[in-house]
C-alpha cells in the first residue's frame, strides 16, 4: 500500500511538471534557453560596439598604447633591474622610441624628396614604351586614347607630390584629431609602463578572492600572448622591410628606404598588410624598372611569404598565439568591418588574448603561479597590463 501510495504522488508530480511545461519537448527548451542567451550576448557586444565607435578617439590610442606597451616593456624593465627608478627608465624608453621613429620617418621624407623626381621620369619613359607595345599587334589601341590616359596619370602625380610623399609614403600631415590621438597614446602608453603593475592590482582588487586567482591568471595569459605577437610580429615585420629593401636596392629602383618602411608598417596587419606593400613595390619597380624587374620583385614577395607562413610564424611567434589561417581571415574583415586599419590591426592580438584567457577563467580554482613560472624567469616582462604585476595573493605590499 505504502509503494502504491508513493507511486501514485510520483505519478502525479510528473504529470503536473509535464502540464507546467505545456508538453514543450526538453530539445525546444534547451534551444530557447541558449536562444536567449545568445540574443543577450549579441545585444552586449552590438552596445560595446556603438560605445567604441562614438569613443573611437579613445578606444583607438589606447589599444594603440598596449601594443605599444607590449613592444617597449622589456626595455624598461631591464633598465630597472639595472638599478634605474621608474621614472627614469620610462622615459629613456620613449625618448628612445621617439628617436627611433623620428629618425625613420626623416629619412624615409628625405629619400622621397631627393628620388621623386627620377622617379617621374622614368614613369614617363616607361609609359611611353608600354603605349608602343598597346599600340601595335595584336592589341593595336589608339594612340591618342593611350596619351590622354597616361597623360591625366602622370599630371596627377606631379601636381600631387606632397600627396604622395607626405600621406602615402610616410604617413601624411598629422590632422587635429590625430594628433589628440597621439598624445593619448603617449601618456597612456607612459603610465602603462612606469605604473602597470598598481593599476592591474587595482583592476582586481575587489574581485573575490577565488575569482581574484582566475582573473590573475588569465590576465597573464591573455598579456603574454600580446607580448608575443607584439614581438613576433616586430621580427617578421623586419625581415620582410630588411628583405624588400635590399632587393630594390640591388635592383636600383627607386623610393627603396620608404618602400621598406612601407612594408615594415603593412606587416602588422596579417596577411593582407604584405600583399598591399608587395604590390605598390611591384608597381614601382614596373613604372621604373619595367615588367622584368617587377617579375623578380614579385617572386621574392611569393618566396617571403611562403617563409613567412611556414618558418617565421610558427617558429618567431610561436604556439601560443598561432591562429589557423581561417581565424585569422575571419577576424581580420570582422575587425576591418567594424573598425577599418584599426580594427584589423587589433584583431589578431586580441582574439590570441581571448583565446589563452578564456581556458585559464574556466580552469579549476588553482593557486595564484609564481610570475616567474614558464616565463623564462622574469616576472617583470610577463605580467598584465605592462608584465609587472605579482601573483595575486603574493603581491608585496608596497609603502604609500
């Protein structure tokens, strides 16, 4: 009796959940469940979206800054270790950053002014060979059509020299917005560098102490793959400037030094950056060498880039931020898309951070690691934000 009576309260429960339920089949729920949750995180990635777009002047120096970071850390560190305050070693290392850049960017002009004008010439040589072999067989076009159309080209590149050298090749004449921008990026870049470790610290001080632990570590992570990429990329990004400017050299091409450097910049943007500087070197070296020299140009671009997909990267960047070459297409025109130049230079590094992040907050609770724990030893170039913070938990408390 009692075992009817029992079976009978579990039927009725059962028959009660199924009516609360309205006959929904669990495959329905479940799908409703994870419709809502998607709809949500859309909708929250569709408000940071708009937030970053009306404060592009904000987000963009400040993603501009962490790589920055990334890049000049190590400096700064060891000049530390060496015995410098923080305040020193910081602004020797942007002092020194500056010189670098500035140093680049007048040479770069000064090579553009003096080989500019050769450059018209030849274009004008080579122009007029080209409209002889259109003119004759088998293609046999019009002669007069031919002058018009190279006649407006090369008008346009003489009546816009400064365009060209001053936007094209070394960066352009810096507008009003750009220059805030700079300037943000600079003090921002400053303080990452002489106060990172305090400000991860306070980024993660009210968190949990459990959480507190997860958030350190995918903090480091997620800041370890940047400095890599960030380093990596710097390498690849040389090899391609060094390679491409010895080879116009040889070939006495013109605007060798600004093509370089050029290639140097597109190479922080994966694999379309490359392909545009390979292609305005070929076009180049077409207009001044003619279609032998341009062959040869672009097989070295063809023999670089096959270098570059299966020795630099895997081997300078390493297996912690390879991405398959579908990821990275992917983000790169969701970030181009989204953001232009910008979105697609950040893409990558910060889908690498996500992706070495994201395992480390779902991992177990663990203790905090020692900084220096796979990371070669120097806690200093590793840690968050700027790669000094301490393990949570461990931190040394500091006077002041």
């Amino acid at each position: 009796m009692v075992w009817r009576g029992a079976s009978k309260v579990r039927d009725g429960a059962l028959r009660g959940r199924a009516a609360e339920s309205g006959d929904v089949p669990g495959w329905l729920r479940t799908a409703a469940a994870w419709a809502w949750r998607i709809l949500l995180l859309a909708g929250s990635v569709y408000i940071v979206a708009r937030l970053a777009a009306v404060l592009y002047l904000v987000v963009v120096p400040c993603a501009a800054a962490l790589l920055l970071t990334a890049l000049l850390q190590p400096l700064a560190a060891r000049l530390r270790r060496r015995g410098w305050p923080p305040l020193a070693a910081t602004w020797c290392t942007l002092l020194a950053a500056i010189v670098v850049l500035a140093g680049a960017t007048a040479l770069a002009t000064a090579r553009v002014q003096a080989e500019y004008p050769s450059l018209v010439a030849q274009l004008r040589h080579t122009t007029a060979q080209i409209q002889s072999w259109l003119a004759g067989p088998p293609f046999h076009l019009k002669t007069g059509d031919l002058d018009k159309a190279s006649g407006g080209i090369l008008k346009y590149i003489s009546q816009h020299q400064s365009l060209v050298e001053g936007t094209v090749v070394t960066g352009g004449r810096i507008a009003a917005e750009i220059l805030a921008g700079v300037v943000l990026t600079f003090f921002v870049t400053f303080f990452l560098i002489k106060d990172g470790r305090k400000i991860w610290v306070w980024l993660i001080h009210r968190a949990r102490p459990e959480n507190k632990r997860r958030i350190d570590r995918a903090g480091r992570a997620a800041w370890q793959a940047v400095v890599y990429y960030v380093r990596g990329t710097v390498v690849v990004a040389a090899i391609h400037a060094i390679v491409m400017g010895i080879t116009l050299t040889v070939m006495s091409a013109p605007l060798a030094v600004p093509l370089a450097l050029f290639m140097f910049l597109a190479a922080f943007i994966p694999l379309v950056g490359v392909l545009l500087a390979g292609a305005l070197a070929i076009l180049v070296t077409l207009a001044a060498k003619g279609w032998l020299a341009a062959v040869i140009v672009l097989g070295i671009l063809v023999v670089m880039n096959q270098l570059e997909g299966h020795l630099l990267q895997p081997q300078i960047v390493g297996k912690m931020v390879r991405l398959h070459p579908l990821a990275v297409i992917l983000v790169l025109s969701v970030g181009g898309v989204v953001a232009g130049i910008a979105g697609a230079v950040v893409a990558v590094p910060i889908t690498a951070a996500l992706s070495r992040a994201i395992p480390e907050l779902r991992g177990p609770d663990e203790d905090a690691r020692d900084p220096a724990d796979g990371f070669g030893g120097d806690p200093v170039d590793t840690a968050p934000a700027v790669g000094t913070a301490p393990a949570v938990g461990t931190a040394r408390k500091e006077p002041g």
